[in-house]
C-alpha cells in the first residue's frame, strides 16, 4: 500500500503539462519576437561593403529594395553579376569610368518610385548629382 502510493506520488509529480504550457508560451513568445524583429529589419538593408562589393552596390541595393517600383523602371538593376563595372549599365546610373563600380549621377526621376527616401544613398560614395524629382518619396533626405 506504501508503494502505491508512492507512486502516484512520482506519478503525479512527472506530470508534463505544466511544462509543456511553458515551452508553448515560450516558443510562441520567441516567434513573436522574431516577427517583430523582421518587419524592424524588412525597413532597413544591410549591405557591408567589402573589396568585392562595394558600397556604391549597397547603395544602388538599399535604393532598389527600399522603393515601390510600379512601373518597373529599376528591372535591370540585377546584382547577381560580379564583373565590374556592371552597375553602369542600370538605367539611371552613370559612372565615372565604366570599369568601376562607383556611382556618379543617378537619375531616377519621373519613374513613379514611392516610398522613404532611401537611407542607403549614403553608401554612394561618389555620388556627384541625385535627381529623384517627380516620385512620390517621403521622409528625412539624409
């Protein structure tokens, strides 16, 4: 009699569901974080310029993945090339000489872009002459 009831003691001190309901609040708890912190970085672009990436292509990338493109006018801007010189060939974009990846005029205007005005400019580091007139952009110019 003893032993039975020692049992049911442990029988009723094993009990998992307690323990369950915490890691369920638990996980749910991190997911929800982790949404939230995927719409905070979904605003920003993180781009780390190194010597075979340049920051004028994190700029060009922040610009792209910042805006609304409705008419589709940045379609080109494919950065999924590595030979250099290759971002001179976006529309909108000149460069100081063809074979570098450095960003002087950008011309974007007229194009129905809609959003922030894109944070990332900073990156374009030769960036000589920015029009972005006749969009539809809001926000601090940086």
């Amino acid at each position: 009699m003893c032993l039975r009831s020692s049992m049911m003691l442990i029988k009723s001190h094993t009990t998992r569901m307690p323990v369950m309901k915490s890691a369920e609040e638990a996980l749910l708890t991190l997911m929800l974080l982790l949404f939230v912190w995927s719409l905070a970085l979904g605003t920003f672009t993180f781009c780390y310029a190194e010597e075979d990436h340049p920051s004028d292509i994190c700029c060009l990338k922040s610009i792209k993945e910042s805006l609304e493109d409705p008419l589709n006018s940045l379609g080109n801007w494919n950065f999924n090339n590595s030979t250099q010189g290759f971002i001179c060939e976006f529309s909108g974009v000149e460069c100081g000489h063809f074979h570098e990846n450095k960003v002087h005029n950008l011309n974007l205007s007229s194009i129905r872009l809609k959003g922030n005005f894109p944070r990332g400019i900073t990156n374009c580091t030769s960036l000589v002459q920015l029009n972005l007139s006749h969009n539809h952009l809001s926000g601090p110019i940086l």
